[in-house]
C-alpha cells in the first residue's frame, strides 16, 4: 500500500513540494519493507501481493524521467527477491502449475507489456534486464515442451488439449529460432487462436486458474507477443494498449481486495481511472465496478483469495459483465455521478457526499417528485395507482444520470389523496398488491443504477380529482376536473375546511368543492401516511418526503386562509402545524432509525398585500422560520424548501433565485436556533455555477469557516426537475464544465 501511495502521490504536479514529499516517504517505507515481507509472506495470495507491490516501485520509477533508472534496479531486486524464496524450485511437470510459478510469471508478463505499452516506453538502455526477465518463461515452455514428453493424440498432456499444445510448442520453436523464420502474420494468426482457447476456456472452474491449458496460453501469450513485437520493431505493431490494461489489471485487483480504508480505496480507484483515461480500455472501467462491487459485499478478509480467482478468471480471461445486486433479473451493476476525488479541496461541495442518517448520497444532487400522471385510472383494476412499465424506464433512465437521490413522484396515501385518477399510490394491502410490487419493481432497477431512491407520500386534499395537465391544456384550461367516468371522486374530495368557497379556482369546472374531514378523517389520514412509509420501507425505498407544499393537504392545513377547523387542527400556530408533527411521528415509528425523512414546504403563499391575507393572515417565510426550528425534534432531517400553490391570488415575484433565497434565510434560522436539520434548494435551478454557489461549504466540516470567509451557502443539497427533463445528463455536463472527474454509467463510458 505504501507503494501505491506513493505513485498516487507522484501524480500531483511536480511542483507540489508536500506531495512530492509524501511520495519520497512512502516509497522509501515500502522498498524497505519489502525483504521482510517476502519471507514473512505465506500463500500464493501474500507473495502475490508482494511481486505486485515490486511491479508498482517499476511504474513509480518509470513514471518520472529523474527516476527511469530505478526500473533496472527494482527489476533485478524482484528477480533477486524471487531466487531467495524459490531458490530450492526447479520448474518440472509437477510443479510447473502450482501457485509457486504464477506470481513470477506474472510479473514477467506485465513487465514486458508495459515496457512495450505507448504510455511506458523504455529506452534501449534499459531493455537488457526487460530481456533477462524472460528466462523463466523460456525454461516453463521448454520444460512443457520437451521433446521426450510424448503427446498422444487423444489423451491431453497436463490437461492440455494436444492441438493447444501443438500451438504453444510453434510459438517456443518460433522464440527460440529468433529472429531465424519468424513471419509475423504467422504470428497474427497464432495471436487469434489463442484469442478463440481464451474463449473456450472461459468457463473453466476458479481452482484451474493456477493450471494447465490457462497457465500454457498465458506462456505463449507472452512470449508470442514478444515475437511480434521483435518482428515489428516498433510498439505499436503490437496490441499493448490491450494487455497493458489487462495486466495491469492484477496489481490493483490484489491491492484492492486488501484495501480496508476508504481513503485507500479512493486511491485506488483515482489510479484506476487515471489509466483509463491514458488507454481508453474499457478493462479499466470493469475492474472499477469489480472493486466497487467487492467493497459493498461485505466479503471477509479471508475471501480475499477465492474471490481474486474467482474475479481474475471472469474479468481477465473472459471478461463478464457485473450484474446488480439488487435485481432477481440480469441488469448490469451501475454507479454513475460520484466524484473519483471527493476528499480533494479542489472536488465542489456539490459532488460532495451528503450522509443523513444511515444514507449516503454520493452527490448534493436530487431529482425532485415530479408527477407523471401515468398510471391505472378504473378504480375497479387492482392495478389503480400501480407504477408501470413508463415509470421503469422514466426513473431509472433518471437513476442512471448520476443523480445522488432521485424522487419517486407524489404518491398518494389514500385513494382520494390523488391530484389525478392517473396518479401513484401506495395504499393497498400487503406486499403482493400491484401498488407495491410495482413499487418495488422500479426501486430495485433504480437501485441497479447506483441511485439512492426516495418517495414523495402526498395527499391532495381540496386540489384532487382533476384529469392530467395535458388534457386540460387540450380543452384550453389551465385546469379541468375529473368526474366519474374518467375514474374520478368528485363527492369525496376533501380539505381541512369546505364549502364552495374553498374551491382552489373559481374558474368553471377547474376544481370540485371540497368537504372538511372530520377529526377522525384527519387521524387516518395520518395513519395512512404511516400505513404507506412501511410499505415503502418494505420495498426498498432508501428516502421518504412528506408532501407539505403547493396547496395540497398539509399546506393547506398549515395556512389559516385555507384552515378554518376549529378543533385541535385547527386556529392557532401549534393546531395548524400539527398535522405535520403528527405524520412525521406516526412515519418514524415505522420506518428504521436510519432512514432520513424529508419534508417538502411551500415556504411563503405570497399572499402578502392581497386582501384574502388581510381577513386572516397566511402562511408567509415567518411562519415558515418558526416552523422549521422544530423540525430536528420532529424526526425531519431535511426541509426541501418550495413556494405558492394554496390560492389563486397569489403574486410571484419571479426571477432566478425567488425559491433558493428563502432556502438561505430557511438555513440561517435553523443554524441560528442550533438545530442539524439540512435545507434543500429548489427551483429554475439550471446553471452550473449557480448549483455550486447555492450549496458551496455547506459540508458541516467546514462550515464555520465558509462563515468567516464567504457568503453562507443557502443549501445542503439541490432539487432539480424540469431541467433533467430538458437535459438528462446535467450531473454530467455540469461536472465536466467544472472540471470534476466522474464515474459514469458502464454503457456510455465511450460517450460521456
């Protein structure tokens, strides 16, 4: 490891003295615990750790031209290395397939691929102990290919298939015979057939890794590609770039099944995408997710060893695709959107992680509810309300673009909770209802993304029953109501208070008069909300918001000119809030302590000056200060901070930043009152500089000091919607016009 560090620190720019400092030191801790190592190592998978720390000193040395001289030495140190533990070992039948060989002949292997690679040239001068490291491939090869072994047609030798050994037993004569009768495009048709053995071979059993026919195309392979490489007289007659990355491969494989820390790992990954980008291999990209994969499984250290063979034969001899956990389909495993360098002071705080509770967002990034109107309207279908094949492909084409959360749109708890008879829900029984198991159907896909997944539980209150937006701007109305025969609730349609006049607009056949809930109405409605957080919690769902803003039922029990009830829920400050205490209560008690909870504000009516506020007041960014310093105590971890939506009177004052201003002033109170719950921003949110500065220093780390030397950050976390309708890839595109380094989804590496 400390070789790794050091090549990790060797690739800050030179004139980093600190760096180059660090780098002096852990090069000199891992060359001077090397000798010690290699006679403390016991196993394959130890020494195997230790010639590949050798290998990382080379690319160390070979990486800075003051240093191109340590490449001899630590070539000859290797081989001297190697000679002290294996001094007694003569390569014979027996043993030639044993794990003593493999480590050695890998290091040759890869020492010859990268002296021959474009990114790592060496000068004739250092070509000498290039040509030495051979020698151990040449006596494998002639020790397997002996004239006095027989090889009979029909039995295989050492397991070997006889056309496979005719095939290396060529390319041993061929080497040996240089440069004497070398044809090059004999060689290439050799290089394909051993390209087709690879093939065939791809499904033989972990355990024969270390054995027979793999352990012989390995040796032609090397020795082949020398072939071609002395024939061609030139690097790029030979295909380096491609065993470059496949050899390389291993070093970081080992070392990543021994990184612990997740500083280590980071490290490890920084490297790994370095090199991806000097060689455009996608095996690079696929030992990223293979490590990636491994770090959440929850292997012991003890694995180690079978899952290195184990991913060593699928990933090298035949590359497999990584399929998601999450699925019981085949889906490849994806994790697009996380800074490759989040520690780094230079990463912005948007692609910071954010932990909230158990869960962490691997950006500031969110994808706002935003409903789709899409779903079963005939309430005699038991698949009313259900997600369906549209939401799969809309949400987890949006979980693909690197998004840390992405919102599952307003579901409603309650039938007549829906703003459309088009709309979600979630509040059928059990966990084999359509509403669930489509749920989770589009959860686990999502999850296959490397998003994280929250839902939005809602009830429309007074503003449901009404047809998809679309429909209504078809009939030329901003709004038209949904009757029966659509699938709609006109008699059950239901606020805080009723009557005609509170009816959302006056406008003909917009809304439905409403009826108030009865007090009991009121405590189902909360335990509906509960009843839906469990379900979601069942199927997967890592993030739950209640839907408080935009004039649905809990804005409009918030707001006086919408809440004239005169029992508990209604009147004063405490009664009108506490529907909100109510909910967030009955979800906490179901959901696990882990989970964050979210709750979605319109922070002002801007009913201010207009008369309807005059008769009763509203609800204005007052009451929304005072309303969120008890949030914390609440269980809510995080207000996402909206506006406007509960009267038709209500005067916007529009202009970019109108909804991220009252999120800073939202923030300033919670801070002022010493309270932890995080703020999200939302709202014509489109620009990349304009996403940086909401939420720049928000991480709690530093805080105080973006206090002292800047502007406070006006939020914790970004919302964003129609923008990622317009443009899907905004986490990319923003992340690449700031200069930050990204893991992108595997499919669209060669486009992103």
């Amino acid at each position: 490891m400390h070789a790794l560090l050091a090549c990790a620190a060797a690739e800050i720019p030179v004139n980093d003295p600190e760096y180059r400092r660090m780098a002096e030191v852990h090069y000199i801790k891992a060359v001077s615990g090397l000798r010690q190592s290699l006679v403390q190592a016991h196993g394959p998978s130890q020494r195997t750790v230790v010639l590949w720390t050798v290998l990382i000193l080379c690319i160390y040395e070979r990486s800075k031209p003051h240093h191109s001289q340590g490449v001899d030495v630590h070539l000859n140190g290797a081989a001297q290395l190697i000679q002290m533990y294996f001094q007694q070992k003569t390569p014979d039948a027996s043993t030639i397939a044993t794990d003593i060989w493999m480590p050695r002949l890998f290091l040759e292997s890869f020492m010859f691929h990268v002296a021959t690679s474009i990114p790592f040239q060496l000068t004739s001068t250092a070509s000498a102990p290039i040509d030495s490291a051979f020698s151990l491939a040449e006596t494998i090869l002639e020790v397997l290919c002996r004239p006095h072994i027989s090889v009979d047609a029909n039995s295989p030798v050492l397991g070997v298939p006889p056309k496979l050994f005719q095939y290396v037993y060529t390319i041993s004569r061929m080497y040996q015979q240089y440069p004497d009768g070398v044809d090059i495009r004999h060689c290439r048709g050799l290089e394909q057939d051993l390209r087709r053995w690879d093939t065939l071979m791809a499904g033989t059993a972990a355990p024969e890794l270390l054995a027979g026919p793999k352990l012989y195309v390995l040796c032609a392979r090397i020795l082949l590609n020398r072939l071609i490489y002395l024939a061609g007289n030139q690097p790029d007659h030979l295909p380096a770039q491609d065993y470059f990355a496949e050899y390389y491969s291993w070093p970081f494989l080992v070392l990543g099944t021994c990184a612990e820390k997740q500083s280590d790992r980071q490290i490890l990954l920084a490297q790994i995408q370095g090199f991806w980008q000097a060689t455009n291999n996608g095996t690079m990209r696929r030992l990223e997710n293979m490590l990636t994969t491994y770090w959440t499984s929850g292997k012991s250290t003890a694995q180690n060893n079978l899952w290195l063979i184990n991913m060593g034969s699928n990933a090298f001899q035949s590359p497999a695709v990584t399929k998601s956990a999450t699925t019981p389909y085949f889906t490849p495993a994806n994790n697009g959107g996380a800074a490759l360098h989040p520690d780094d002071p230079k990463t912005p705080t948007l692609f910071r992680p954010l932990q909230i509770r158990n869960v962490t967002l691997k950006n500031r990034i969110m994808v706002s509810p935003m409903c789709m109107y899409s779903c079963e309207s005939d309430p005699s279908s038991p698949h009313v309300g259900a997600l369906t094949n549209y939401h799969l492909a809309h949400l987890g084409h949006l979980a693909l673009k690197g998004a840390g959360l992405v919102f599952i749109e307003a579901t409603a708890v309650q039938p007549n909770g829906r703003i459309s008879p088009n709309d979600s829900g979630l509040w059928q029984e059990g966990t084999s209802s359509e509403q669930f198991l489509g749920l989770k159907r589009v959860v686990e896909f999502m999850h296959a993304q490397g998003a994280k997944v929250g839902i939005q539980l809602a009830h429309a209150g007074r503003k449901a029953s009404v047809v998809a937006p679309w429909l209504a701007a078809q009939a030329g109305k901003p709004s038209l109501k949904a009757d029966e025969s659509v699938g709609g609730w006109p008699a059950n349609v239901a606020g805080p208070s009723g009557g005609e006049e509170h009816i959302w607009s006056p406008l003909p056949d917009a809304y439905w008069a409403p009826r108030a809930l009865s007090t009991a109405e009121v405590r189902e409605v909360v335990a509906a909300f509960a009843k839906s957080a469990r379900l979601a919690v069942q199927a997967g769902v890592d993030v739950i918001e209640i839907h408080g803003a935009h004039g649905y039922l809990i804005n409009q029990f918030l707001s006086p000119v919408t809440n004239k009830r005169t029992d508990e829920y209604g009147g004063s400050f405490e009664n009108r809030t506490r529907i909100v205490r109510e909910v967030a209560a009955a979800i906490r008690e179901v959901i696990p302590e882990g989970m964050p909870l979210f709750l979605r504000i319109s922070a002002t009516e801007w009913l201010e000056g207009q008369p309807v506020a005059a008769e009763s007041g509203s609800w204005d960014i007052q009451s929304s200060l005072e309303l969120v310093k008890k949030l914390s105590e609440w269980g809510i971890d995080l207000v996402d901070v909206s506006s406007a939506g509960n009267h038709q009177d209500q005067k916007i004052n529009v202009h970019t930043a109108y909804q991220t201003d009252l999120a800073g002033q939202i923030r300033q109170a919670i801070r002022a009152a010493g309270a932890s719950t995080l703020v999200g921003a939302v709202g014509l949110i489109t620009e990349a500089e304009q996403a940086i500065g909401l939420v720049q220093g928000a991480d709690e780390a530093t805080a105080a000091e973006a206090m002292l030397s800047g502007p406070e950050p006006k939020a914790d976390a970004i919302l964003i919607a129609r923008q990622f309708l317009r443009e899907p890839e905004w986490v990319f595109s923003t992340a690449r016009k700031l200069g930050v380094p990204l893991t992108v989804p595997v499919q669209f590496g060669r486009a992103i």
